[in-house]
C-alpha cells in the first residue's frame, strides 16, 4: 500500500535553501536529518526515518539493509569479470512494445541483455547492485543513490521498474544528453536530436574524454536555458548529468583516463546495447571513487557550470510533488 501524498527531500543546502526537510502531501512529516558528503565533497542532506514515520521505514528500511549487505559482499570479489559471464545466455534482445523502459540506457542495455529483468519490472536493489557492480564495473556507493531514489519513486515495497526512474525530479533531470527535457516531451525514450550534441563532439579523431564529455554537457545546458522555461539546474542536476557523463566514459572506455571510443558510447546510447560484437569487454578495473573524482574534475572543469540562482535542490520521490517546495508554498 502506497502512503498518500507525495514525498520530497532536500538535497542541498545553500542560501534560503538551509532547512532540511521532507516534503509530504503540504505538510512536513517528523524525521531525523543527517548530512553527508558526495564524493567531490559536496554537501548533502539525507532524510532518516524514525519511528514516528512509519511508511518510510516499514517501505525501504529492509531494503536499505538488503542493499547494505549486497554492496559489502560485491566490494569484496576479484575475478576478472567478462570471463565470468555466460555471454550465451545474455545475448541481446530489443525490448517489446510492452516491456518497462526509463531514461537510463545502462539500466536499459543491462535489461535487454538480460541482467536485469528483460521486461524492466520487479527489479530488486541486489539484482541491481550485482547486475551493475557485475557487468558495468560501477563500485555500489556510486550506484546506491540511483537505485534508493528509484526504489523510494516505486509504489512497491522493495522493487522498482525502470520506468519508476524516469520520473521527474528524481535521478531524472533537465539537459539530458540523450533524453529530451520533461517540460517539452516524453522524456523516457532516446532521442537522436539530442543525442546530435554528443555524438558530434571531440571532431577528428575516434574517442571521447573528460573534457568532449564537460563541453556536451555545456552546450546541452544552454540549449535547455533556451527552450525550456521550466528547467531545473540545481546543484543535484549538475551532480547527476557530471556523474552520467563520467558513467558512459568509464563503463565504455578506460575508468583511469575517461577515454572511451565513441563507437562503443554510441551503440550504448542508441541501441541501449553492449558493444560486444565490436570488441568492447567488461573493465578488469573497477569504477569507484579514486578512479571517478579526477574523472569528475575535469568534466567539472570544461562544462564550466553555474546554478540557476532562486532553485533549490530538491529529490522527488512520488508523482504530483511540487518540484520545489520552498518556493511553492507547499513547505510549512
């Protein structure tokens, strides 16, 4: 059963941004807030249940400890990771017209090679974790937001579907590289048009890097300040595009030098598939923090990004919720 109203929390704290909150149905429910750090140090504000909210604990706390538990176990093997996969039985399928699909093409390409549920439903945060760490190389603490932010949007306990990620204002955010903006069209499918930008980026030569990957995102940024007048472009957007962008680098190409052959990247993105048949191979070096910060610097650093000023950061988790808050009069 599914709490009524909708939920939100806070994400960055910053000027008249500062309480920490949860935003439920108009009003604001009891909860314990606790502040973190992401991994280039930026803060963050977390909501805790307690046991005065019993719909987030009795919803998602186990699945926090399933997660937890999922994540230390996968830290810990060190096989090489493509020749533990049975490749023949994860060949690739396009999905059917009535299977789930979101706006994530790894979560999209590890559904139709069948890591994850070929229809893209009932997904469960330790076949996720394990399809993710497994087959894309991603270290769990990179994934965990993702996939708890998905888990929380779902009107299931512990499971989500890949289109429970596409709602707005969650992981899902404005000036995609691939998807279109939510205010101006359906922002679940790829979309060639603006996928125009990356692929037409770093000219002359067969890779992308860190710094094609800042300047698509740049550009993409300002072609949204353009045309939509409902952008949002928080410091959480920014995380989320910069985080992406060093994703499809990384899981495609070299996780220490953020190259990777644009053949690879395109086929990820447009045919939400793994480059197999054109030699791409599971990276023997796992994707985590010390591989990802300098990766993040340099994107950081070339896609020379500025906040939208008047918009805080704020992370949906249901439909029909005011997309902020603060500025809504939703908050009391």
């Amino acid at each position: 059963m599914r709490a009524s109203g909708s939920f939100q929390i806070k994400f960055h704290p910053g000027n008249q941004c500062d309480h920490p909150v949860v935003q439920s149905g108009g009003h604001t429910p009891p909860i314990a807030a606790r502040r973190g750090l992401f991994p280039s140090g930026e803060k963050v504000t977390l909501a805790t249940p307690t046991t005065r909210h019993p719909y987030l604990i009795q919803k998602h706390f186990p699945a926090f400890l399933v997660f937890l538990d999922t994540a230390s176990a996968l830290m810990k093997d060190g096989a090489d990771p493509h020749d533990l996969v049975d490749w023949r039985k994860h060949q690739f399928q396009a999905p059917t017209t009535t299977d789930a699909r979101g706006p994530c093409p790894g979560m999209n390409t590890l559904a139709n090679h069948g890591f994850l549920p070929r229809d893209g439903r009932n997904i469960t945060v330790p076949a996720a974790l394990k399809a993710s760490k497994g087959k894309l190389r991603r270290n769990p603490p990179l994934v965990s937001l993702i996939l708890i932010a998905g888990l929380m949007s779902s009107p299931l306990q512990d499971q989500f579907s890949l289109t429970d990620i596409g709602l707005h204002g969650n992981v899902e955010h404005d000036a995609s590289v691939s998807r279109i903006d939510t205010a101006l069209g359906n922002n679940l499918p790829f979309n060639e048009e603006i996928f125009a930008t990356l692929a037409n980026s770093n000219p002359g030569v067969d890779y992308y890097n860190a710094t094609s990957a800042g300047q698509v995102q740049k550009a993409r940024l300002e072609d949204s300040l353009a045309k939509n007048p409902k952008l949002r472009n928080t410091i959480k957007d920014f995380q989320f595009r910069s985080r992406e962008s060093y994703f499809y680098l990384s899981t495609m190409g070299d996780p220490v030098t953020g190259v990777a052959l644009k053949k690879y990247v395109n086929i990820l993105f447009r045919e939400e598939r793994l480059p197999l048949e054109e030699g791409w191979k599971i990276s023997k070096v796992e994707i985590n923090l010390k591989t990802h910060d300098p990766i993040f610097e340099v994107i950081k650093e070339a896609s020379d990004w500025q906040v939208t000023p008047g918009q805080c950061s704020w992370l949906t988790l249901a439909p029909g919720a005011s997309e902020d808050p603060a500025t809504s009069g939703s908050v009391l």
